[in-house]
C-alpha cells in the first residue's frame, strides 16, 4: 500500500496549473510503474486532483476529458488546440511541474 500511498502524495503536491505525466509521478518515486499510477488514481475515487495527471503528450485522463478541461481552465493550466478528440491537450513544456524536493 505504501507505492499508493505515495502517488497520492505525489499528486496532491503538483500546484494548481501545473500537470504531471502518470511516467512523471512513477519516476519520482524511482519506478517505472506508470500504469500502477493510473491505477492508483482510478481507485482512489477522484478525491485527489486526478486532472493535474495527464498522458503522454499532454492528453487528458481518458474518459474524463471534460471534466478535465473544465479543471484546467479553471486553474489556468495551459491549454493547446489539437486535430484529434479531445481537441485540445495541455501545454505539457509549459504545465509541467518541476518539483524542487520530491514528495517521496
């Protein structure tokens, strides 16, 4: 449970307009396990601000790309336009939070 436990903390640490990638918040808790973050996220119900958790290249949580975007906006999380669904992606080099202390 302690890997879990560490996401979360992970994810309640990145200030709002900012993103991490689910890669992101493995590696700062020396994994790999960017699917297990994902997991993590799902299980813990959307008490934790999920959003700030993109995919690669900026893309939304899948499913809950509304949602999102209505996160995003706002907080001011930089957005870009894009020609695939959802439309539109984070600014991923502009939003990307860039811890000075890591939470774990």
């Amino acid at each position: 449970m302690a890997f879990a436990d560490d996401v979360l903390e992970v994810v309640d640490s990145i200030p709002p307009g900012h993103v991490l990638s689910y890669g992101d918040v493995a590696a700062l808790l020396g994994s790999r396990a960017a699917r297990a973050v994902g997991t993590t996220l799902r299980m813990s119900g959307g008490s934790h601000p999920w959003w700030r958790v993109v995919r690669s290249g900026g893309l939304p949580p899948v499913g809950h790309e509304q949602r999102a975007r209505e996160h995003y906006e706002e907080e001011g999380t930089p957005l870009r336009v894009i020609s695939r669904e959802p439309g539109y992606a984070v600014e991923y080099a502009v939003a990307r939070w860039r811890p000075s202390h890591p939470a774990a």
